[in-house]
C-alpha cells in the first residue's frame, strides 16, 4: 500500500515541476515578440495610431495563449488524478490515517426544510475538524440558498457550492415526467466530484436535505469506517435498514449490524477510490437503482443497522408521496446512543459473517411465514424460512409486511439472498434453499 501512495506522491510531484517548468519557458519566450513589436514600433513612428493598435492586438494574442496553455496544463492535471482515483478502486484498499476526516455532502435542491437537516448536523455532530459539512445545491432556489447561507456565514466548517449547469435536460419523451432523476443524477456526479476529485477527501458521507439523524449517527460512521479498508467486498456503509419499521426490528439491539447486497442509501458513505471506479459509467438517471445493479457493484455489499439511524421527515419530492404515507413514515429511527468505536465489529467481516452464517443456519427450527406472523415466541428463539423461488419469497415477504421488491435478482436489505428481521421476539431468517449449500 505504501509503495503506490508513494509512486502518487512522485507523479503529483513530477507533474507540478513539469507545469513549472513549461510556464516557465512560456514566460522566458514573450520579451522576443514583444522586442520585435518595439522595433517595428520605433521603425513606423509615422504610422502611430495603426502600430499602436497593431501592439496591443498582439499582447491580448500572447495572453490569450498562455492561458490556453495553462488550462490545457490544468486539464491534463485533472486527468491525471482522475485515472489515479480509478487505479485506486476496486479491491484496492488506500490506508486510512487514525483520524480520518469524514466530510459530510447534503444534497439541496428547493427545500428550505434543509435547515432541519443542517440544525440536527450541526447538533449531534461530535467535532467539525473530522465532519466539515459541504452543501450542494442545485435548482438555484434562492429562498433555499438563503437558508444554507445562514449556516455557513455562522460556521466555518460548513460551507456551501452551486451546481454549476442549470441547462435543461433533453430527456426521452416518456421519460418526461422523471425529469428530475435526471437532475438528480447529474447534480450527484458534480456533487461527489466536487468532494472527492477537487477537495480531495478519501471519502465522504451522503445525506439528502430531508433527513433526520440519530444522536450517534456519526459514531456510527466513525465506527464502521475501518471495515472499508480491511474487506474489500465492502463498498459503502449506510445508515439505512430497508425493512426498519417497529414490528420487523430487535429495539433492544440497536448495536447490532449486517451486511447487504442491496444499496439501502438515506444516508450513506463512499470511498473516492470506489468513485473513481463508477463516475466514468454514472448513469443519466435513478443512480441508486444503478448502484444496486450487481454488475456494477460487482455483488460487494454495504454495511447497514438494524435499527436505522437516519429518518426521512420529506414527504413532497421527486419521488412519490405514497411511497412516504405507506413506508417511509412508519421507520424507527434509534435513539439509544451506542459506542460504535468501540465495538468489536470484526464479525462483519466477509469471513467472519459467512462463517457465522454457515454454522448457525443449519441449526435453526424451520417454520412458515403465517406461522410466524401468528404466534409469539415465549422464549428468544430464531427460526428459517426456506424459499425456493422469487415468487415464494415475495409471497412470504408479504405475509410478514417485509418489503417484497427484487432488484437485480436481490431482495431488499438480502445478502446472498438471506433477509433477516426480527418479528414478535423471533429473529427471522429468509434463506434460499440454494445458499443453505453454498454459503
Ligand atoms: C434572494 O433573497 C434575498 C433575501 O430574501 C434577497 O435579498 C435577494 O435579493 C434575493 N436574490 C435574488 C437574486 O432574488
Ligand atoms: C450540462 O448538462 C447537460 C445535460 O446533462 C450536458 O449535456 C452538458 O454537457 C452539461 N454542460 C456542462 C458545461 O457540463
Ligand atoms: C473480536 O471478536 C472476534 C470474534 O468475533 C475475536 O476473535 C477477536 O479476538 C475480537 N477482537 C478483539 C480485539 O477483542
């Protein structure tokens, strides 16, 4: 690992002499053609006014070429990083120092509700030297960047950028009507960019304008964040349990945490090594569909809670206001406070976790969904459900009020197809019959 951070060092440096050095030549090169233009000014003395224009038309010439060059010096550069950011993904881990910065992205658009967002940061957040706060905004709502304004004139760790092109979108006429996915995603790819490729930060954390936190939400980061660097099958942590209403989750556990092949996002982290990977292909629009694509994601998997530590208080946005009345707002949001840094979180790891799974699986009672759904367990007990097919699974998830949706052949919040809750003191497991031999 120290070897490549090496090599980067050496190139960033190379690259900065290169430019010097080639600015320098460009400057040591302009007294020529400007003693030509004196001599032929002293020469036609009686053609004044003409040679005067003759003059300055040629200085605006050599101005405008040693600008030309320095943004092509500049271009390059930014190249340069980029593929060095794209080298770095995958399974490449870069190692993190002690205290990490971990600098929080609101996305913002036209909600002046951002402030409720911004006010629980500001309030849980432990120390703004490790969590600087950057807001991006798009739509260009002055009342919403009035807002935003408020907090980063009060606060030096927060600060705020504009999404720069406000251009329409010429979008596939059906499409029309999903407009702002489109918007959506091109603001995430400038947001992200900004962060990680011109700031520089090795890795950030995503909220969007509508979401409350948990006390610990940053110690939930904090915590979980040297998971990324020493299990290359993970690729995000979020603060998001799909199925985290009430009746589907363990209350007294709110330490417990799993892994997911599906992107839960609603308040996430990613590594810039792994944006590296996915900005070149990040698609026109529904990038969190996309994210969950295990072509693209190459089947790595997200760190998520059992009990959420983000909470989506926005009803009116792009995505539609059924899908809050029925879902989003029966979640739980954790309000004990636990010391993530604390834990001993190496179970999460990949071989850890299969193996876990691998000998508790066989060990458990097997029972139906209705089964489930209509007896309490006297006694802490967990129990599996074996599916076969899709169809059974949605049929059982159904029956006990999981979210039944598949993307890319992976049920929500699943991990090789195993989806875990916890109902009527029972934990649950969906298990496909396949994984019972594979894991
Ligand atoms: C934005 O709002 C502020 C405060 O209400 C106002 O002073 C300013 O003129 C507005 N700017 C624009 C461009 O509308
Ligand atoms: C602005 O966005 C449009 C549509 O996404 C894109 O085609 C165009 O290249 C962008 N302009 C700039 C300057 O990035
Ligand atoms: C963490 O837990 C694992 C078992 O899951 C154990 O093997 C390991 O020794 C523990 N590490 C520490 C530092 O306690």
């Amino acid at each position: 690992m120290s070897f490549k951070r090496i090599n980067y060092r050496r190139i960033t440096t190379f690259l900065v002499i290169f430019v010097l050095v080639w600015m320098f030549l460009l400057i040591k090169d302009i007294p020529k053609p400007l003693k030509d233009v004196r001599n032929k000014l002293s020469a036609a003395q009686k053609y004044d006014h003409i040679d005067k224009e003759a003059i300055s038309q040629k200085v605006d010439l050599l101005f405008e070429r040693v600008s030309n060059e320095l943004e092509e010096s500049n271009r390059l550069l930014l190249e340069v990083q980029q593929k060095l950011l794209a080298r770095h993904g995958g399974g490449a881990v870069r190692e993190s120092p002690k205290k990490p910065v971990l600098p929080v992205l609101v996305v913002a658009c036209n909600r002046v509700t951002v402030r409720r967002c911004l006010e629980q940061l500001v309030k849980h957040r432990p120390d703004p030297e490790t969590f600087p706060i950057i807001v991006s905004q798009d739509c260009g709502h002055n009342a919403t960047y009035q807002v935003i304004k408020s907090f980063v004139d009060s606060d030096p760790s927060i600060s705020v950028v504009l999404q720069p092109n406000q251009s329409d979108i010429t979008v596939p006429k059906k499409m029309r009507s999903l407009k702002g996915y489109y918007k959506i995603a091109r603001h995430y790819k400038f947001a992200l960019d900004h962060v990680l490729v011109t700031l520089g930060h090795e890795a950030v954390i995503i909220v969007e304008d509508d979401l409350d936190i948990s006390p610990d939400f940053f110690e939930y980061f904090l915590g979980t964040y040297p998971l990324l660097s020493k299990d290359p099958t993970l690729w995000c942590i979020s603060a998001w349990n799909d199925n985290g209403k009430q009746s589907l989750i363990d209350l007294a556990s709110p330490g417990l945490l799993h892994r997911t092949q599906f992107f839960p996002g609603l308040g996430w982290l990613l590594r810039s090594g792994v944006w590296g990977e996915l900005r070149p292909v990040w698609p026109e629009a529904f990038f969190d569909d996309w994210l969950r694509d295990p072509a693209i994601i190459k089947s790595r998997s997200c760190i998520r809670p059992e009990i959420s530590r983000t909470y989506s208080f926005g009803k009116v946005g792009v995505s539609k206001g059924q899908y809050f009345e029925n879902h989003l707002r029966h979640m739980q949001l954790n309000t004990q406070f636990v010391h993530f840094t604390k834990l001993n979180l190496t179970y999460l790891l990949k071989e850890n976790y299969d193996r876990n799974l691998r000998m508790l699986l066989p060990t458990l009672v097997e029972m139906t969904a209705p089964e489930v759904k209509n007896s309490y367990s006297v006694a802490p007990e967990s129990v599996i459900i074996i599916y076969d097919s899709v169809p059974e699974y949605t049929r059982a998830a159904k029956a006990l009020g999981l979210m039944d949706d598949l993307r890319g052949g992976i049920p929500r919040t699943g991990y090789e197809g195993i989806v875990t809750c916890f109902i009527k003191g029972r934990r649950v497991y969906l298990v496909p019959r396949e994984t019972l031999r594979t894991i």
